[in-house]
C-alpha cells in the first residue's frame, strides 16, 4: 500500500493544568509527564501541540507537516486563505480533577482580528466518565452586557451561571459566545476547531505553584458572550442508533459520531477524512490494531475501513464546504 494510502496514527501531546489529574495515566495507559495533567491533545496539528504520526511511511513527522505537503490524502476539505487553510479539527481527553476556569471563546471573526489570524473556537463534548453528583456549567441568565458585567463585578455566580448534573454519555454543543466550565470530576472527549484561544471571566481566585494567579480576560469576554443563545437544559441525546451509529452534533465546522462496533463494520469512502478515536473496547481498523486511547485518521484517499472487534468510537469529520 502507497504511504499516502495508510492510516495516519498519532501520538498524543500531553499539557499540565492547575486542574489537571493522573486518570490520562491510571484510567486510560498513557505514559504521561508528573504532575496534573489535564489534556491530552489526541489529534493536532496546532502550534501549541503538533502530533507526530506513529509508524507507517510518514513516521516522525508532524500532522500539519503532512497536513502542508500531502493535502490530497484529506480529500474535499474547504482550504481558503488564512486560518482556514489549517487542519481544521483538534480532537482531546480532557481530565477534570479540578474545576475548569468560568470562560468563553471567540467565534472566527474575532479570534482572527484580536488573536493574529487564529480560528474561533466552536466545540462540543462527551461525556466519558464523571463522578456521582458531577455538574457542568453551559450557559448564562444575564441579558445583556450590563447586566452580566455587574452580575461579575458583585461575585453572584449562582445567579448568572447555568448549572447542569451530567452522566456518561451526556453530550454538548458549545458555540462561540457561550458561557461554560468543566467541573471537577469528569472526563470529556472534546472535538473542536484547531483554535486555544480562551477568555477566563472566573477562575476561583486560586493561586498558581509559584504564587500567581491566572489572569481574566473580562474585556474580551463582553465583547464575546452571545446573549442570545438559547438555554441548554440537558445533555441527553435522544437521537436514534441506525446502524450502530448514533448522530451527535452537525454544524458548519465539523459533524460528529458515537459508533458501536461489535463485529464488523465498515467506513465506506467519504470526500474527506475523518478523524477516530477508540473509547471503549478493542478491535482492528483497516487491518491495524487498536484499543481505547489510540486516536487516527482515515484519509480520504485510503478508501473503505473496516473495523472489525468489540468497541466504540467517537468519529469526526468537517463539510465539504464552508
């Protein structure tokens, strides 16, 4: 098989985080640094951590290496000028010790003004674990700025944020200008935008390991939050498994599935790649061994895959156009 027809295996990048655990290692095998280690970034080609592929005719080199010099493996994928003509999705595990910082992302127009050309950041979540009684922030009740910058400035965060109990399994969409935080206890698989641009409005006055405090983007959170969204409630999904594959999230960066493999299955050709990430369970992919915590792409140009096992996979893929 031609190299630019393999599987594109990656190595994870690991960063530490003031709420950062030791489940990347305990719970899922990594071979992780010391200390709290909060994100692994799965699938990246970002500045702040580039993965190499692991193996196969592109060994060693970086994903936006490959990303820059063999585009025609990733298919129909929209390449504009500017931030656009970057790998489009960055894929993560997210452990929770701790509670993540109150905070907001930019949408791209901003980001590319205010932060040199970056993508925005649209994401969405699943839920991998969480303890019992574990909570999530998704949203805010004030109506506008005013009211959301004085809601701030008096502390009244029971008032302004939209608490929710989560379970495994739960799932959220969580558009540019929406207020949110990760709470302690949870493990999240995060699909979103190759951006890491993030606006803290809150972060709980805690002190960093040499005495510092992070700082707060309260500007440029006001200048963010949609006041429009509408309330998030819940985040159970309800839509139906055909096929093994149960539909998460559809929206103009990327589009999102939870498939069952329990079997064999197979990823017919798409115009695009999709990126794969193995949750729960063991199995082949494409003739290649896989098991929970290895995370791949499928070019476009390799074809069909088949996926042959016991396991569950989160897939995703970007529209053809923008």
């Amino acid at each position: 098989m031609a190299a630019n027809h393999e599987l594109i295996f990656l190595k994870p990048i690991f960063h530490e985080k003031i709420w950062g655990g030791r489940k990347l290692d305990t719970d899922w095998g990594y071979s992780i640094p010391d200390g709290p280690i909060g994100e692994c970034w799965a699938i990246s080609a970002h500045p702040h951590g580039d993965c190499q592929i692991d193996g196969g005719g592109f060994d060693g080199m970086r994903l936006s290496e490959l990303w820059q010099s063999h585009r025609e493996m990733f298919g129909a994928v929209p390449t504009a000028e500017g931030p656009d003509a970057q790998f489009p999705l960055l894929v993560k595990i997210i452990d929770a010790k701790g509670d993540l910082s109150v905070q907001v992302h930019p949408d791209d127009a901003y980001a590319a003004e205010h932060e040199n050309g970056s993508l925005g950041k649209k994401e969405c979540w699943y839920i991998l674990d969480c303890e019992p009684g574990a909570t999530i922030v998704v949203g805010q009740r004030a109506h506008d700025r005013a009211e959301f910058s004085k809601m701030v400035e008096e502390g009244r965060w029971d008032d302004l944020l939209n608490v929710l109990p989560i379970h495994k399994g739960d799932f959220f969409q969580i558009d540019p200008g929406t207020i949110h935080a990760i709470k302690a206890g949870t493990t999240i698989l995060e699909t979103q935008q190759s951006s890491d641009v993030t606006y803290r409005v809150y972060d709980y006055d805690r002190v960093q390991a040499d005495g510092t405090k992070r700082p707060l983007h309260l500007q440029q959170s006001l200048d963010c939050v949609d006041f429009d969204l509408p309330e998030i409630t819940s985040g159970e999904v309800t839509t139906p498994v055909i096929g093994g594959i149960q539909h998460l999230e559809d929206c103009d960066r990327y589009m999102v599935d939870l498939v069952t493999v329990d079997g064999e299955k197979t990823f017919s050709a798409i115009p695009t790649f999709r990126c794969v990430s193995v949750i729960e369970g063991e199995g082949t992919i494409g003739g290649r061994a896989v098991r929970r915590g290895t995370h791949l792409i499928i070019p476009a140009a390799f074809g069909d895959a088949t996926c042959e096992g016991k396991m569950r996979l989160v897939v995703s893929r970007v529209p053809t156009s923008l």
